[in-house]
C-alpha cells in the first residue's frame, strides 16, 4: 500500500519590500513521503520570495516534468520555473528551455559545496538561470518552524526574508551562486 502525502495548510503574510509585494495567501502544502520538513519549508519559502497572484506549488516529488513552483501567464507560458534542492544541470538546462526565467534554491550543507563544484560550470552559463543557496544552519531553522497548521509572517528586505511564527524568528539570507544577467527576484 502506497504511503500518502501529509496536508499542510499555511496562512503567509508576505511583506516584500525589496518588490513592493503586500498580500495574504492561504496555502496548501502537500508533503511528500519522502520529502522532509526542511524540504517543505524551503518551497514556502521559495513561495514567499517570489510571491505573486498566480504562483503555484507543482506536483513536487511526484512529477518529474514540473518544478517545486511555477508562474504561468494567462495563455499558460511558463514566465518563472522553480526549484528547489540539488537538481542536476540538465533538468536546470530543459526547464530553462520551457520558461522565460529559472530560480534554484539550493540547500544540503556539504552536498550542496559538491553540487555546486559539479554543477556550477554549466550552470554557470545558463543566461536564464539564477542559482540561489540556502545555507544549512538556516535551512534547518526554518524546518522547525514546520507545522500542519502555520500562522507565518515573512518580511523580506535588502535581501533578507524574517519568517516568524509568533514564537519564534528565523532570518535566512539567500546567497547568490552564479552571475547570470537573470532577473533575480
């Protein structure tokens, strides 16, 4: 018997300075078997950074053919493919060639130095790409912040997102990996 996703609903107040981006969204965060918190966490936070009306979460882990989120227009042209994780530079390379722009979030302590030294060189030339990293301290804190049912409030400027709970603050400050002429947030 095949094990099921675990629901998450999320209330996320996002005030993005650095955009000018105000709003509430109501999410629904459906958690893979074999996806861990921290997983999850980094796509909402992915969610937060790049928050906009039509943003959607894709089928995740289940779907090799969609990204961890997505921004389609209105004819359904995919605008901004995102992913989470350490994909390899060739499903970076076949999304970059579906979507106008593609973002990684990068995260994974030591295995994402590796990555990087593997995967940085042809990523690296990627014009349509922007490789983002997650340092693991962070990525961690941000997983305790996990709940089924989460109250968060996220303040991003300068480059800084402060996720809170009401209990606790967690400050992650993405690092920017590649210099591409990609738009970046």
């Amino acid at each position: 018997m095949a094990l099921k996703s675990t629901i998450f609903k999320a209330a996320l107040h996002v005030a993005n300075v650095d955009r000018n981006y105000y709003a509430e969204h109501s999410l629904t965060l459906a958690r893979h078997p074999s996806e861990t918190d921290e997983r999850m966490m980094i796509r909402l936070l992915a969610f937060a950074l790049f928050a906009n009306e039509r943003l959607e979460f894709g089928r995740g882990l289940s779907a090799d053919d969609e990204p961890a989120l997505w921004l389609r227009d209105y004819a359904g042209n995919i605008d901004l493919w995102i992913d989470v994780g350490l994909p390899d530079q060739r499903s970076v390379r076949k999304a970059a060639g579906r979507a106008e722009r593609v973002v990684v979030l990068a995260y994974g302590g030591r295995s994402l130095d590796v990555w990087w030294r593997k995967e940085g060189p042809q990523l690296e030339r990627l014009d349509k790409a922007t490789i983002w990293a997650i340092d693991a301290d962070q990525s961690m804190a941000l997983a305790g912040l996990s709940a089924r049912a989460m109250n968060l409030q996220c303040t991003i400027q300068d480059g800084q997102a402060l996720i809170s709970d009401g209990k606790a603050t967690v400050s992650v400050e993405p690092r920017r990996l590649n210099d591409t002429p990609a738009e970046s947030r």
